[in-house]
C-alpha cells in the first residue's frame, strides 16, 4: 500500500472514530425511549464499522484485534 493511501485510511478511521464517540455521547444526554435506542444502535454500528478499519497490518506474533 502507498503512503499517500496508507495516510487517508488512516484519516478515514480517525474520522470514524470521532464520528462514533461523539454519537455515542450524544446517545447518552437523551432521555430514554425508542430514538435513544435507536441512536445507540447507531453509535455502535459506526464504533463497529471504525473497528473494521483497524490495522491492517498487525504486529508479527499478534492476532489481528
């Protein structure tokens, strides 16, 4: 993979991430019901999807997280 390629993943993940913190927190601060369900739903569906993301390339001797 090249660097440039290697550098936007990463971008890519970083923004997933932040993505799925700031729904989560979000999530929380509602009050409970089905949209709050709903909105954790999708927080871990973003915290899932930046997980995928993950290192491609993992230390020799560890298992891919």
């Amino acid at each position: 993979m090249r660097k440039e390629a290697q550098r936007s993943s990463d971008r890519d993940r970083l923004d997933l991430e932040v993505a799925a913190a700031d729904a989560l927190e979000l999530a929380r601060r509602m009050a409970p019901g089905p949209e709050r369900n709903e909105a954790l739903k999708l927080a871990s569906a973003l915290r899932c999807s930046a997980d995928e993301r993950g290192v491609l390339f993992a230390k020799r001797g560890r298992p891919r997280k």
